[in-house]
C-alpha cells in the first residue's frame, strides 16, 4: 500500500461523499433560505414552519435521488473491494 494510493483513495472517498450528499444539503440550503426569507418579510418565528418544509423536501429528493446515491455507494464499496488486493501487495 503505497502513499499514492492511500492519497487517492481519500481523495476518491471525498468525493464520492460530497456527491452523495449535496443534493440533500442544497435542498436543506434553498429550501432554509426561502423559507427565512418569508418569516423574515412576515415577522412570523415559529420553529416548526422551517423545519416541516425542509423535511418534507428532503424526503422528496431522496425518493427521487436516493436510487442514483445507492448506487453510487455501491460502485464506490464494489471498487474498494476488488481494488484490495491489488493495494495489500
């Protein structure tokens, strides 16, 4: 197992998990900031009216996105796994 490959590999695990994650955090993102900008321009601060929007919006990317991120994961464990023993060498 040379330095390289351990360099790669994390870089590889990075960006496998900024991919896999960005559609919910910029849901959570876009949806959070329409949401303050309406409390904002309505003076109302009640804490469920932020969160009940983002989980539901949350839950609908996932439905939508959640089959592409499985799979992601799984090719990415799948290359972990038969790029092994070629890195123990």
């Amino acid at each position: 197992m040379t330095p390289e490959w351990v360099i790669n590999f994390g870089q590889h695990a990075l960006f496998v998990a900024m991919m896999v994650a960005a559609p919910m955090l910029l849901t959570a993102l876009a949806v959070g900031l329409l949401v303050g900008i309406i409390q904002a321009a309505t003076q109302i601060h009640e804490m469920t009216l932020s969160f009940i929007p983002k989980l539901l919006a949350m839950a609908i990317v996932g439905l939508l996105v959640g089959p592409w991120m499985l799979r992601t994961l799984v090719q990415f464990t799948h290359d972990i796994i038969v790029g092994l023993p070629a890195a123990i060498k």
